[in-house]
C-alpha cells in the first residue's frame, strides 16, 4: 500500500460518517419514490371506477422512473458531489500539511500516516502501518509499551488526548529527537480512533538550550559587572583589617628584637656575667612588662583583622563562582550577612544599616543566584540615597514561604516608571552607574525559584522591595 493509497483510505473512512446522511437521504428517497407510485396507483381507483389497474399501474411506475433522474441531478449528485470534494480536499491537506500526522487505533496499532511522516522518521508508510506508535518514540519515552502510555501515564489513550507532550522520537537510522506530540480522539466509519499530530521540535529545542546558556553568561557577566563596580569598596574594606595586620607585625617585630635581647641578658646573669639587679635594669629598659601585656592584644587583633579578610575573600569567592547546576539547603539569613559583608563598603557612608532577621526555615535554591538578588537590592538602596539615611533589612516566614525585604529611605520611584523596573536595560540611573540588567536579573532569578519579587515606592520617602521564596523549591 503507497501512501497516497493509505491517505485515500484514512480520508474515506473519516469521511464515511458525512456519507451516512446522503445514504439516509437516498434511502428516504426510495421510500418517496415508492410513496409516489402508491398515491398515482390508488388515487384514481378511488375517484374513477372506468381506470384500469394495470394500465394505471403501469403509468405510475413510469412517471416515477422519468422523474428520478432530474431528482438525482438535482439533489442527489451535488451532494454527492459536495462529500467527494470535501474528501478530497481533506486528503490534499493531509498530503501537504508539513506536520506529521498518524492515525492509530485504540490498542496504539497505526492505520495510516501522511508523507511528512515518511520524511520526519525516514520509514516508508508501508513500514509504518500495523506497527505501535511505540515504533517511533524512544524508549526512555513510551513506558507502556505500546505508545499510549506516555511519560509514565495511565493505561487510557483518552488521558492523553488534547494535550501536548513532549516526547523523543525515533528515526529508522536509530537517531533520536525531539519532537511534540499531540493527540486527538476521532470516530472514523463508527470506530474509535485516534490522530496524533508530530511536531519535529528539534530546532526549537536548541534555541532554547542556546537562550539558557546565553542567559547564565549574562548573569554571571552581570555578576562580574557587579563586582567590578565594588572592587574599589571591597579593596578598602581588605585593605583595613591588612593595614593593621601589617602594621601590629612591625610592632611585633620590634618587641621579638627586644625579647632577644632580655634572653642574652638573662643568659648572662645564669652565667654570672651579669647581676639579677642589672637583669632587673635590663627588664625596665626594654620595658618587657608592657611587651608582655601588648602581645596578647597584638595577635588578637591581627587574628580578627585575618579572620574579617578570610571572610571577605570567602564571600567574594561563593559570590562569583559559576552557578551550581543543583539546588541545595541554604539558610536565607546567612546568604545576607555573606552579601552585606560584600556590599558593606558601598552602604556604610551612605546609610545606617538595620539589620531584623527573624526566624525563617531553609530553603531549597540556588544561594549564588539569591545573593546575587540581594547584592543589587542593596546597592539599589544605596544608590537612591543622596546623603546619609537608613537601610532596613528584614527576614522572616510565613506558612509555606520565606520572606526577605529591603527598604530605604531614599529618593523613591515615579508611578510612570515603576512599572519598568524589571525591564532589560532600564535603568534611572546615571550613564555608567548601571547597566540597567540588575533588576531585570533578579527578577528572572526568584521566578526560576518559584518565587515572587514586589515592589512599594514612594517619591521622597522610600522604596521597600520584597521578595517571598518558597520554602520547599517545587518541581
């Protein structure tokens, strides 16, 4: 069987329930026709005794007979006619259409299949016809074995009616791709059967896997942006605990100079070179007992200065690293403090920074991403405020969800631009303070976390945005 013999086929028994009422109507026909000839027989024998029965007879039966032809050219042929097109024009649509198309029945067993099919899979119709439509998907796509039970649904081919999948295809040389499947229950000559409706989306897929990449590459260029306009306050804040640091080792350098010394001394008064009253002398002028107390805080200071650079470097590293392809824990309270740590240049000269953490659970997402929302937030707040005011941060949780808010009492926003906000590269700021991706960003960031980001301005008092994560990342 060619495959136009398999269209005509599919086409006529789709078309067989149209033929139905042209059947019915000629039936009815039939039946008039045997109407007429009763009435012509038997009204004249009822108003005429003189009419012969035979003759009379005879004379119905021809007049219906020369009439049926002008009712057939009438009304029967352009019906008929009317039917035929439609088929046929069914066919050409299914002959042209450049989606595949397979007509199965309800044990998955395929009836017919268009030539955009034969292209799609490589196989020929006559290869396709009789076999199950799992013949063309891939196994890691039909788990029932006979290509109705999709994606691990139910054993009913109706569940999967009216819904698009999105499935592997199989070709004939073994390649696999993707491809959108769609199915439709039909009755075709008072059977029921199935139309699935092929869609190569293997191009599609690509570009979205492209647009994925692409937008890790912003983020993480966003992120280095970021960074890069923070070196210079994150340099400083390095600088200071290593500027003490240096300066307490000089300090501890002189008094190990000093130490030397008392131990000579020391070594002398043992060997009787020296008297424990020049000892004692010797103790006052190098001043050990000071020495003694100093070193302590020294260390400890220098300890602390390390600490707070080790910290900062850390937060540094966690906050440029690529992003971890998995979610995992995190505790919201500590993405802040790490990102604050970060940012601490930038706020401390411009606002005072309140800090309300609450109690929260931990959530289940990608900490890179949510610090990177939290950097441009804060830096945002900075931003806004001209001279010196206040940056609230607040966590906490609600049934299902944790919060995280950010408020300044900065210049606020215009209504007619509030709405622009989470646009891509719109920004309020000046030329080369923001590349206006910031918020458009973070937006995109906590709706791949399920989440919800919202703003409340007002112009000269302030500007608080919220962001609400899920505490458990669906799907």
């Amino acid at each position: 069987m060619n495959n136009t013999a398999s269209m005509e086929t599919a086409t006529n028994m789709a078309t067989a329930n149209q033929i139905s009422p042209l059947r019915m109507f000629t039936s009815l026909l039939v039946v008039l026709f045997m109407a007429e000839a009763i009435i012509m027989f038997t009204l004249p024998l009822l108003f005429s005794a003189d009419v012969d029965p035979v003759e009379n007879l005879a004379d119905s039966v021809v007049l219906v007979i020369l009439s049926a032809p002008f009712i057939w050219s009438l009304i029967v042929r352009p019906l008929r006619n009317a039917v035929t097109a439609e088929a046929t024009w069914a066919n050409a649509l299914l002959e042209h259409v450049i989606d595949g198309v397979v007509i199965f029945d309800d044990r998955g067993v395929i009836i017919s299949c268009n030539p955009a099919t034969e292209a799609m899979f490589g196989h020929t119709t006559r290869e396709v016809i009789g076999q199950r439509l799992d013949s063309l998907l891939h196994a890691s796509s039909d788990s029932g074995g006979h290509g109705l039970h999709l994606l691990g649904m139910s054993d009913s081919p109706y569940d999967i009616c009216r819904i698009s999948h999105d499935v592997l295809g199989r070709r004939k040389d073994g390649s696999v791709f993707h491809m959108d499947l769609s199915v439709s229950k039909v009755n075709l000559a008072g059977k029921v059967s199935f139309i699935g409706i092929i869609r190569d989306i293997t191009e599609r897929k690509r570009i979205e896997l492209e647009l994925t990449e692409t937008q890790a590459k912003f983020l993480q260029q966003e992120k280095m942006a970021s960074i890069g306009q923070l070196a210079a306050g994150v340099a400083h804040e390095i600088n200071n605990p290593i500027g003490f640091i240096s300066s307490n080792l000089g300090t501890l350098g002189k008094y190990a100079t000093r130490f030397t010394g008392f131990i000579k001394a020391q070594a002398d008064v043992l060997s009787g070179m020296k008297s424990a009253e020049e000892l004692a002398e010797e103790r006052k002028r190098l001043k050990i007992d000071h020495i003694l107390a100093d070193v302590e805080g020294l260390i400890r200071e220098s300890l602390d200065g390390a600490d707070r650079v080790r910290k900062i470097v850390a937060d540094l590293k966690s906050f440029s690293r690529v992003d971890e392809a998995e979610c995992k824990y995190a505790d919201l309270n500590e993405c802040l403090a790490s990102t604050i740590n970060i940012v601490w240049n930038e706020l401390k000269y411009k606002a005072e920074l309140v800090r309300d953490f609450g109690e929260i659970p931990q959530v289940k997402c990608y900490p890179q991403q949510l610090n990177q929302v939290f950097m441009n937030l804060l830096v945002n707040a900075a931003h806004a405020i001209d001279r010196h005011g206040e940056i609230t941060v607040r966590s906490w949780g609600t049934p299902g969800s944790v919060c995280v808010s950010v408020s300044d009492t900065g210049c606020g926003i215009p209504k007619e631009q509030i709405n622009r906000i989470f646009e891509p590269f719109f920004t309020t700021k000046e030329v080369g303070k923001g590349t206006g991706l910031g918020l458009s960003i973070s937006y995109d960031i906590v709706k791949k976390h399920n989440g919800e980001i919202s703003v409340q301005s007002e112009v000269g008092k302030g500007t608080t945005f919220t962001v609400t994560i899920p505490a458990v990342l669906g799907g």
